[in-house]
C-alpha cells in the first residue's frame, strides 16, 4: 500500500492523504482536511470532524493506531519547511543592494 500526502499552509493548515495498491497506481482512497495534533499522549492525526450542537465533535473517520503512525510519519516526512523571514538578516543577498 502506497500513502501519498499533500500539505496545505494557510491560517488552518492541514493535509490531504491518499492510498493505493501501489505506487504509481490510481488512490483508491482520499481523506481530505486532516491535521496534527499535538495531545496529551503525544502527536497524533486529527482526521474531518463536524462540531455538533452540544459542542462535540462527530469524527467522519477512524483509523486503527497503526495506521494512524503510518499516516503521521509520511505527513511529517513530506511536510513543507516553514519559510523564515529573511528580510534584513545578515544571510540575505540583497541586504548588499546599495537602493
């Protein structure tokens, strides 16, 4: 089985993974809008919810904790390296531009 994982940055970032049989092969399954979380036991995936009136939460997947660790350590191996702002820093080559 072949877990691919696509991030989205934004103001809530999250992640979108698929499986198929094999690499190279069409996903036959694509869970859209998941995230990390950081709980009291550790890191874990946060699949789609729905907030209910009570102010829980309805889970619209389950995932065995083997596969949830499969999942998370393909999400945090192909996570994107967030970006530092480099303006004005001693490492940006334009800080030489005399304009």
């Amino acid at each position: 089985m072949k877990i691919t994982v696509e991030h989205f940055n934004g103001r809530y970032p999250s992640f979108n993974f698929s499986l198929a049989s094999k690499e190279g092969a069409e996903p036959f399954l694509v869970v859209k809008g998941c995230r990390i979380v950081n709980g009291s036991k550790g890191e874990f995936i946060s699949g789609p919810s729905t907030k209910k009136d009570d102010g829980k939460y309805w889970n619209h997947t389950y995932m065995s904790d083997a596969f949830s660790a499969a999942v998370l350590a393909e999400a945090k191996k192909s996570a994107p390296v967030p970006r530092e702002q480099s303006r004005g820093s001693r490492d940006d080559p334009e800080d030489d531009i005399p304009f």
